[in-house]
C-alpha cells in the first residue's frame, strides 16, 4: 500500500501546487519530484522545504521514506 508523501499532503492541504512551491523553493519542479521520490538532494534544499512548510515537513520526514522503500 502506498502513502502519500508528506509534502504532497502539505500541498494539497493548503492548495499550493507542485510547480509553485518549488518556484519558491527556488528549484525545478522535476528536482522537487526527485526528492519526493528519494532522489539524491542536498541538506540545504531540505531546510528550505521544511521553512517554507512552517516546520510541518521536515529533513525527516524524506529520510524515513528511503528507509520504508
């Protein structure tokens, strides 16, 4: 069974789209899907996800999906 990613949740959430949060992320919108995917990204990019969630998606919350695939 698969569980939506906790980013996606967070956008659907609050009605923000893929491509606009990763605009303000400043990253591509494929780079974002890489990540939520497992894809290889650095410490910073993480941090500034989880500053533009408010804190409510965090560095761990990607790193606890590797460890479930």
């Amino acid at each position: 069974m698969s569980t939506r990613h906790p980013l996606i949740s967070h956008l659907k959430e609050t009605g923000v789209s893929l491509t606009d949060f990763a605009r303000k992320a400043e990253m591509s919108r494929m780079q974002l899907y890489r990540i939520i995917n497992g894809g290889n990204t650095t410490l910073d990019r993480l941090k500034k996800i989880s500053e533009l969630t408010g804190g409510k998606v965090t560095a761990n919350d990607f790193a606890s999906r590797e460890a479930q695939q």
